[in-house]
C-alpha cells in the first residue's frame, strides 16, 4: 500500500539512568488484515553541543494495544498525517504517538531489537532481511534511555511499510 515515516523532534529523553521512555510509537487498528513491517530507523541526539554519552535504545511490541493503552502520548499523529515517501499512496492506516508522559503498560518482556549510541553521532539502522511485522491491534514503541542522570533531548524517525 505504501511506505510512510513517522518523525519527531525535541522528544526528551527522561532524566533517569537506565530506564527507558517510550520516545515514539506506531499504532495497528484492530482491524482485520492491518499490518506494517519497520523497515528502519534513525535517532539522534537534537541538543546543539551534544556531550560524549551513549543512550541506550529498543524497540517493543504490545501484541494487543488495548492491554497497553495506560500509557499518555504528548501528541498523537494521525494515520492521515503520516508522511508519504510516494505523494500518489493512498493515506497509512497506522497511527502514531510521540513523547509519552505516562509509559504504555505491558510491552513484551524481551525487546525485537536493543542497541547503543554516542549522543555526537546518530543510530541508523535497516531492517535488510527480516524486518518486524505488525499485525492489527498491536502496538510498536521505540523507547530510550540515558546512561547517566540526565535529560537529552533525541530527533529521529521510524520508516515502516503498509502492506
């Protein structure tokens, strides 16, 4: 049906060591035959003089969104608003959600992909082989975590397919 991104900026980072925020996620309906795959991702640091840190990074899946929904998105983007990468595909089904407030609650246990980065560069990453599949009524959350106690600000974006 089409590829689509979903981007943000200026999302913080939480001022915890070690404990993850959900800094974006991407949202199936529950409706029978909605599905993506992630294709990629990029993350980066947005602060103007970013320090020598690493950030740690995961993506989660909650296999039904409606036993994750406790959490509380800053903003919600709608399936309508998500970027296009062909301007002639019809609009994404699947919605997103940026800066959380309150964690979405039950994300699986073991997270489809986990990595680190040095705030002074930026994680880029493809789905080459096998990217993750998302069915309906499930949910994906890209979630970050400082190694030290302090806030950072993190830009990026998730490139998922409709298919």
């Amino acid at each position: 049906m089409g590829v689509y991104s979903l981007t943000f900026n200026d999302v913080d980072s939480g001022a915890v060591a070690d404990t993850f925020k959900t800094m974006a996620a991407l949202i199936v309906p529950d409706t029978a035959g909605n599905r993506f795959r992630l294709l990629g991702f990029n993350l980066g640091c947005a602060e103007n003089s970013p320090v020598d840190e690493i950030m740690a990074v995961k993506l989660h899946r909650i296999a039904d969104v409606s036993a994750g929904t406790a959490g509380t998105a800053g903003s919600t983007v709608s399936a309508a608003n998500m970027a296009k990468f062909d301007p002639g595909s019809v609009a994404s089904i699947i919605s997103g959600k940026l800066n959380y407030s309150a964690e979405p609650t039950a994300y699986e246990t073991e997270p489809l992909w986990f990595g680190e980065f040095n705030l002074r560069g930026v994680l880029q990453w493809q789905f080459l082989d096998k990217p993750p599949i998302f069915t309906q009524d499930s949910h994906l959350g890209l979630l970050a975590s400082p190694r030290t106690a302090t806030a950072r600000k993190l830009t990026g974006t998730l490139i998922y397919e409709v298919f």
